[in-house]
C-alpha cells in the first residue's frame, strides 16, 4: 500500500504555514475541481481531507456529499483560523465529518490529525481485508479446501488448527454469514453490555451531573475521586473503554495519572477534564496520549461527540487486539504453501495442471502480480517447492 497522503483545500497562506510549521506534509489545492481530480488519482493512498471553512463560495454539504461518492475512506476533517460557532460546530458533525475545529483554539493539531489518520488507516485496512475476505469464500476456495480435506483423509492424517486457519483466515462465521457483516460486527454491534465509563472527578456534585449525562447516552459509569482508587478499579475491571479524567485532583496531577494509566492500560482512551482553559496543561495531556479534552461546564453535544469517538478508537483497537490475523497478510505463510504444496503434488501425479489460480486463492496479497490466473504452474517449480515460488513473487509485488 502506498504511504498515507493529506490533500486540502485552501487559499489561505496563514493556514498553510501553520500546518507546515507543525511538520504535516499536505498536498493543498485551490479549487474544488483539483483536489476532487487530485483524490481519484491518489486514490487509496489519500487519508485524511482537510478544508478549509473560510474557502471561498464553500458549499460543504455538497462537498463532502461529492468526496463521499469518490471514496468513503478517507476522514474530513474542517480546519479555520478564527474561532468557529458552536453551531456551526454541530452542523458541520452532522454532515459526517470527522472534526472541525479553529487554530485559534487548538494550537497543537498534530493530535486531532493522529487520530483522524488511524481511524482511516484502520478503515482502509478493513476494506482490504473484505476485498480478500470474498475471495477466501468464494467457490474456487472451498473445492481447494475440500480437495485438501479429502487429501488428508486418505492420508488418515488430521487437519491441523493452523492448516484450517490458512485455509480460512477469517472468523469462521464468515462462512455461513455475510462476510462484511462478519468482520465489521466487532464494530456495528461490539459491546454486549453498554460501553463502560470511569469518571476520576474529586468534586461529588460534577460526579453526578456527568454520570446522570452519560446514562442518558447509554453508558455505564464507574465513579471514583481519588487517583489511587482509580488505579485499583482499573487494575480489577477490564470491561472500561474510557476513562473521564479531572487536571485537578489530590495527591496526584492529572497528568500524572494519565501517564499511568496509559503505562498500563494504553488500549484505554482518557478524556481530561478541565475548570479552565489552561494550553499548557492540554498539550502535556495530549503528549501523554490523552483522546481528548473537554472544558467544564461542558456542553452536550460537544462532549457526546467526543466520547462517541473515543468509543469507535476503542472498539477499533479492540479488533485490533482480538483479531491480528485481519491485518497479517503473511500470516502462515509457510502453512499455505504446505497445503498448496500437498495439492499439486497430487494433481501431478493425477496428470490434473495446477494453476496460479490456486495460488491466489491462498495468497491473494499476490493479485496485484502480473501472472494470469490461468497459468499453468510448471511441474519443475512445483518440484523445486512452491515456497520458493511464491517468496520470489512476493518480492516482485512488494
């Protein structure tokens, strides 16, 4: 896959030098036309959008609704110098977009761009394994299996758990269900239970307000005042996907504990919580991998935004950790050509040819070579082992 590219749309000078200031190479264009003719010839490689919300004549709903139907991978996110109105904050979300937010109140934007280009690259790669996911399911992969299977049991030989697994990667649900519904369903229905929220908060009263707002959004909420206390829940509750975390707190700084936790628990997002909007302390949060801030007293929507973003990273890096094999496309490779191997051995000896096709439904990272499908294979090769074979194709394409 080729690296991740940020394209923007912007006329703006000041704009531009703030993000190359921050070290963010983006390829900005000036009209609307460029940078939809700039995502179609980068395509997949474009990861992020940027706009810009003072650009000229901007009709943004009709904008995204264009960059939608060209991909629906890369994020946008809308960027503007000057402070922008709570209300267009919310409009500007419920179009889709994945934040908006002014430079002159995020100094540091290097974090919200972070995490913006691991929720598309984590997106892109879930497209790519669905790509692969309908060809390890189609019909010309269960004849190779079962053509496996009958080998092995002539041989009265078991098949072993990691021969099943290269010969279906993916959970083996995706074999009587649909196979996109069979990967995304960590996501689309992730939790059994509702999402669990601790909230490290020493003044009792915002204690209540906030769990009293995140049961109405349908959390679960754990309640503590004391850093040491939090530590201890975390330490004994594995089912919490976020935690709210005061600046302010006794005997230990926010910060501080923030650091901890992620010490420990770095799959956890944190979301910190502040009286007063002190930059200094937001960007050390930041640095220390906080998700998020929110200022108190804090407004509805904005905070709903915030934890429902923190949820979809956290249930991202879920399926991350439950599920590796998604995303190793060399996943036992010598395996796959251990069956591959058995199989044209017995098709020589059955004077049946053994095709690149064959190939492909094991090795489907390999598509992108420039062998036919219907190759026949020479027996030499197959002689000579296919392992050999397949590494010297998989240095062709990489």
């Amino acid at each position: 896959m080729m690296p991740s590219v940020i394209i923007g749309l912007s006329i703006n000078p000041e704009l531009k030098q703030h993000f190359k200031d921050e070290g963010h190479s983006i390829f900005w264009q000036d009209t609307v036309p460029d940078i939809l003719s700039l995502l179609e010839s980068l395509s997949k490689s474009v990861q992020l959008i940027l706009i810009d919300y003072q650009f000229p004549n901007l009709e943004l709903d009709s904008l995204v609704q264009t960059l939608r139907q060209e991909s629906f991978i890369p994020e946008i996110v809308v960027i503007s110098i000057h402070d922008i109105p709570y209300d267009t904050y919310i409009s500007v979300l419920k179009l889709g977009i994945y934040d908006c937010f002014s430079l002159d109140a995020y100094e540091n934007t290097t974090a919200i761009l972070d995490r913006a280009l691991f929720r598309s690259n984590t997106f892109q790669k879930l497209q790519d394994m669905l790509e692969k996911t309908y060809i390890n399911n189609s019909t010309k992969r269960l004849e190779l299996a079962r053509e496996f299977v009958e080998l092995r049991q002539k041989e009265t030989a078991a098949i072993t758990e990691m021969e099943f697994q290269a010969l279906f990667p993916v959970h083996e649900s995706a074999m009587t269900s649909n196979p996109t519904f069979s990967i995304l369903e960590p996501m689309v229905k992730p939790l059994d239970t509702k999402p669990t929220v601790l909230v490290v908060e020493d003044e009792e009263k915002v204690q209540q307000v906030i769990k009293r707002f995140l049961m109405l959004q349908g959390y679960s909420a754990l309640l503590c005042g004391h850093p040491h206390d939090a530590l201890t829940i975390l330490n004994n509750n594995t089912a919490i996907d976020i935690v709210i975390l005061d600046i302010g707190l006794p005997d230990m700084d926010g910060i501080e504990l923030l650091k901890k936790i992620k010490e420990n628990h770095r799959e956890i997002e944190v979301v910190m919580l502040t009286g007063y909007n002190d930059r200094t302390k937001i960007r050390q949060s930041f640095k220390a991998f906080a998700f998020d801030y929110i200022i108190k007293p804090f407004q509805k929507e904005a905070f709903a935004t915030i934890l429902s973003k923190a949820l979809q990273r956290r249930l991202l890096n879920r399926l991350l950790k439950q599920n590796p094999s998604l995303f190793a496309h060399d996943f036992s490779t010598q395996t796959r050509c251990r069956i591959l191997q058995d199989i044209a051995e017995k098709r020589i000896k059955q004077g049946q040819p053994f095709l690149m096709e064959d190939i492909y439904i094991l090795f489907p990272e390999l598509l992108h070579s420039q062998q036919s499908a219907q190759l026949k294979i020479p027996v030499k090769k197959i002689e000579e082992g296919l392992l050999f074979f397949i590494e010297h194709l998989k240095q062709e394409t990489a």
